[in-house]
C-alpha cells in the first residue's frame, strides 16, 4: 500500500475515533464543572432494554443494540486490516473492550451517558465483528 493510502486510511481512522467521541462523550452536558457529580453506572446486564422490550418500542431497541455493535465495527476491522502488524481477533476483542471501557468511565466522569455493562459487550463484539470482517487473507 502506498504512502497516501496509508495516510488516507489514517486521517478516517482518527476522523472515526473523534466522531465516536463526540457521539459518546462529548455530547451535549459536555462540561468540567460538575466532574464525577452527575453520572450514572448501571451494572445489571440489558436492565435499559426491559421497558423497551414491553413498550414494544423496537427501533429504540435496534438502535441501542445494533448501534452499539455498529459503532464498534470499523474500529476492529481497521486494527485487523489496516495496523502495523496483523493481530489476532482476541486482542482486537480486548482493544475493543479497553476502548469501550474508557468511553464508558469518560461517561460517568463527566456525566454524559449511563456507563452500562452491555455497552461493553456490544462494543466489544462490534470490535471483534471487525476484526474478522478485516481478516486478511493469505498470498
């Protein structure tokens, strides 16, 4: 692959991550002032997707779930096909999982989503979805 390409593929990659950034953390409520005072942590598994599921409100459900793996997807796939070196998909699972788990701390510090366990499996199984979509093959 050549030099621009390269470089291309490295500017949508960054463009991507910032994007992700903004649509996870640095949304609106984006502040300093109230640090740690207004975020929220939910560990029961899926517990957001109950009140979904009985007001039968299925595009809110497809967006949470598929939107969560979605969102996920190019960064697993780039890692896989496109990094300095060829990783396996269960590091780029983890990558995924550590990317994830950063959003979500960055959620709660600066009160901006519901830091959520199921954001961490879904956006580490968009990662790992990625990585095998980026699998390359061999010559």
């Amino acid at each position: 692959m050549n030099l621009t390409k390269r470089m291309t593929l490295k500017c949508l990659f960054i463009i991507y991550i910032g994007v992700l950034l903004r649509i996870t953390v640095f949304r609106s409520g984006f502040g300093f002032r109230n640090l740690c005072q207004n975020g929220i942590i939910n560990l029961t598994l899926f517990e957001s997707y109950i009140p979904l599921i009985k007001s039968r409100d299925i595009i809110r459900i497809i967006y949470l779930f598929v939107g969560n793996i979605i969102w996920f997807v190019p960064f697993g796939f780039y890692l896989r096909r496109f990094g300095k070196r060829e990783r396996k998909s269960w590091e780029i699972w983890l990558l995924g999982l550590l990317l994830s788990f950063i959003i979500e701390f960055l959620q709660y510090v600066f009160g901006t989503g519901i830091s959520e366990m199921d954001d961490l499996i879904l956006n580490s199984l968009g990662a790992w979805m990625g990585a095998v979509l980026g699998k390359r093959r061999k010559k």
